[in-house]
C-alpha cells in the first residue's frame, strides 16, 4: 500500500517538474517587431537593408516582403522585374543593433551565407 501512495504523490511532482522544464527551454525569441524597422548594413558594406514596415523590405533598391515567426524571417522578392519567386526561410537573429540572419541554402537576392548588418 505505501508504494501505491509513493506512486500517487511522485506523479503529479515528475509532471510538474517536466512542464517547468520544457516551458525554460522555449527561445525567448519575443520581441517588438518594430525593433526591426530602420536602416541595416552589412558589417562588410556590400548589403544594406531598409525595413520600412511590418512587411517592407528594400535590399540595394530591390523590394521584398517579408514576414517574421519566432526566430525565422521569410522573405519573397516583389520588386519591380516580373519574376515569380517562391518565398525562403530563415534563422535570424536580432540583439540590440545586431541583426544576423542565415541566408543558407539560398535567398533570391542574397548572398547564400550568415549576414551580420549592423543599424545605421
């Protein structure tokens, strides 16, 4: 009878102890979007970005939208030339003007590499 009551008071403890744990593991990826918006370029001056809006983005002149979940940025070129171009995705990162995003495996329009732009 007492393992039954061990097992009883040991469950809800583990699940609890679970839930905490996978809760502090979440990326704290949370941000204010607007954070983003301004002038960026790349710590080597061969890319510079605009993000004008919550969907705006000009590279060297060339427009794109873009949209942001968690950690990744999805970018489609919607510029002037009539090309249809499907829509990547990719890992970004943004810590306080520092902004790296991994253009990798391709981007129309970018470098297929990690970035670092710095705000102007």
């Amino acid at each position: 009878m007492k393992k039954g009551r061990v097992l009883n008071w040991f469950s809800p403890v583990v699940i609890v102890l679970v839930f905490i744990m996978i809760s502090s593991c979440e990326k704290n990826s949370k941000f204010d979007k607007s954070e983003l918006l301004g002038s960026w370029a790349s710590t080597d001056l061969v890319d510079s970005l605009d993000f004008k809006s919550e969907n705006d983005l000009y590279k060297n002149g060339d427009h794109f939208n873009y949209s942001l979940s968690g950690d990744s940025i999805t970018i489609q070129y919607n510029g002037i030339l009539y090309i249809l171009v499907k829509p990547t995705t990719h890992s970004f990162k943004l810590q306080g003007n520092e902004l790296t995003i991994d253009f990798r495996p391709s981007c129309y329009g970018f470098r297929p590499q990690e970035i670092r732009f710095i705000r102007n």
